[in-house]
C-alpha cells in the first residue's frame, strides 16, 4: 500500500508540480508528544477554526467527519454546535490519545485511521479537511472519494494557510468541484482560505 501512494504522490508531482508534505505518523507522534504543535492554540492561530466553525453553524449538521484531526482543536469550538455526532481521524495514536481523553464522549469519537485508508458505511452532513488536505497524496481524488461518504445535501469543508503548496492543492481541486462560498481571513501575517464544495 506505502508503494501505491508513493507512486501517487510521484505521479501527482510530475503532472501537477504539486508534491503532498508527506509525514510519518510516527513523526507525527513524537512531534504532538514533544509540544510542537501547541502553538495552534494561541489566539493568533484562530482563523481557520473560526470560518469552519461558523460555516458549520449555519449549515446546522447533524453528522460531521473531521479528517485529519489532530488533538481536536476544531473539534473542540465544534462542541457548541447541536451536532448528533461527531468522528475526528488521524493517523496519528499520540494526537487521537489526547483528543479522545479531552473531547470524548457520547456525541464525539476519534479513531486512529489514514485518510486514504479510511472506510465507512455512515454517510455525513460535513467532511472537513482542516490543514490536512496538503499533506495527502493526489489531493482531487481523496475529495472525490470523502463525495461518496456525503449524505444527501451534504458538503465538504477545506481550509488551507496560504502558500505555494496550498495555492497548488486548490488549483489541483477546483475543476472537480463546486465551490458554494469561500472566504480568506487574514491574521497576524498569515492568510487562511476556507471553501465550502458542494459535491458533483
């Protein structure tokens, strides 16, 4: 299976210019363990959050799935919502160890699971990819397969930092999808864009 996305990510790279940020969940564990991501708490890492938040808020969703979780920051202000149910996935053990120890509970689950691995018969109102989406191989496809996972009316939420690597991701995705709104939130120096698709 590794070979299979290694030659995506070949692929990907040799027609598009676009080459995922491929990391190891290993990498990934020892990174949460040692702190180095707790700077995604601080106010000046807010506006992400906040856009996808207030999208889910007006969209009212019962069922969310969050790909690419991480410790549940988003799951977190997504408490405040009436959601019925809620799945965070990650492929890191460390990240989904202390997102469910946190945020756990009747209405919210997190599961160890590689987003290109992941399989599910429930179908969801929202599918976010919360800056994860550059870290996956072949970002189009992976899009195209969380469509099939969409309930009736469902939509999918991505939000990416800007930089070269994300403009890619969004020029690799936009022919295959349709964008409902979008919005770009500047904090501190950096920019932050959030689209909503509605599927094909």
């Amino acid at each position: 299976m590794e070979r299979i996305k290694e030659l995506a990510r070949a692929i990907a790279f040799t027609l598009t210019g676009y080459r995922p940020q491929h990391v190891s969940p290993e990498t990934w564990d020892r990174e949460y363990r040692e702190g180095q991501w707790d700077y995604l708490r601080r106010m000046d890492s807010l506006a992400g959050l906040v856009s996808i938040l207030g999208y889910c808020q007006f969209l009212n969703p019962a069922s969310i799935l969050d790909a690419g979780c991480g410790e549940g920051l988003l799951a977190e202000k997504l408490k405040l919502l009436p959601y019925t149910s809620y799945l965070g996935i990650d492929v890191s053990r460390e990240a989904i160890a202390s997102a469910t120890a946190r945020l756990g509970d009747d209405r919210s689950l997190f599961a160890v699971a590689d987003a290109w691995d992941f399989e599910t018969d429930h179908r969801f109102d929202v599918i976010v990819f919360n800056q994860s989406l550059y870290y996956l191989a072949d970002p189009a496809a992976l899009l195209a397969k969380y469509q099939a996972m969409l309930a009736p009316n469902g939509r999918l939420i991505v939000s990416m930092v800007d930089n070269a690597r994300t403009r890619a991701v969004w020029r690799l995705t936009d022919p295959h999808l349709r964008v409902e709104d979008a919005m770009t939130t500047i904090q501190g120096k950096g920019r932050v864009t959030t689209k909503v698709f509605l599927p094909n």
